[in-house]
C-alpha cells in the first residue's frame, strides 16, 4: 500500500507484494458484486452517521460509479480505507473524507492472498 497525497488531492495504491503488480479492487475481492454492494451500504450508513446535511444530495451515485476508478482506496492495519477527495460527496466544509471498511466485516470478501495474516 502507498498513500500520497498532494494539496488537494489523496491517492491510494496497493502493489501485490509477491508480484509488484498494481492492484485493483476487483482483483483483492471474490466477489466484486456483492462486495460493492456491501460496502456501499456499510458507506452510505457511515456517511449518514458523521456528515448527514453535510453530503452532496446524489453522493450515493458518486459512490456507486467510484468502483469503476483504481486509486480511491488503500489497505491499512484496520481494512480498506475508501478516499473522497474534496468535492466528491460534500462542499469543501466537508474536506478529505476517509472511511475504513474493517476486516471484521469485509474479510470474508478479500482473497485469502491479500488478507492479514493472523
């Protein structure tokens, strides 16, 4: 995983260690569709929760099209963190938005290669 980040924008990119091949979503998942499916229900709840009034009105079909992109997540010690950059799903106030999806939740979604070991 490599995070970067430049004035206004934040990045995530995940290299299989094995390989040195940029990741995907698609290729960390088993299932791409009902993984998004879950996550977005998991994001759509955490957004509610800490910005609420705070969201673009259409920020749920911001993030239903996001899966389509490949630098707007990165693994972390705690699961895959989604990245909103400013303007994506809320007016400047809102700033940089991150949000994890844990591993607790989301393993059993994650090919055993790219899962921690424990």
């Amino acid at each position: 995983m490599k995070r970067l980040q430049s004035s206004y924008s934040t990045w995530g990119y995940n290299f299989d260690a094995q390989t040195g091949i940029k990741l995907s979503i698609e290729d960390v998942v088993n299932d791409f569709n009902s993984f998004t499916t879950a996550a977005n229900e998991y994001l759509f709840a955490e957004l509610e929760k800490g910005y609420g009034e705070g969201l673009w009105k259409d920020y749920k079909e911001t993030i239903k099209a996001m899966w389509k992109e490949n630098d707007y997540w990165y693994f972390n010690d705690s699961g895959i963190t989604i990245i909103f950059n400013l303007y994506e799903i809320g007016p400047y106030a809102t700033g940089d938005v991150m949000i994890t999806l844990p591993y607790d939740v989301f393993e059993a979604y994650i090919k055993e290669q790219y899962r921690i070991i424990k």
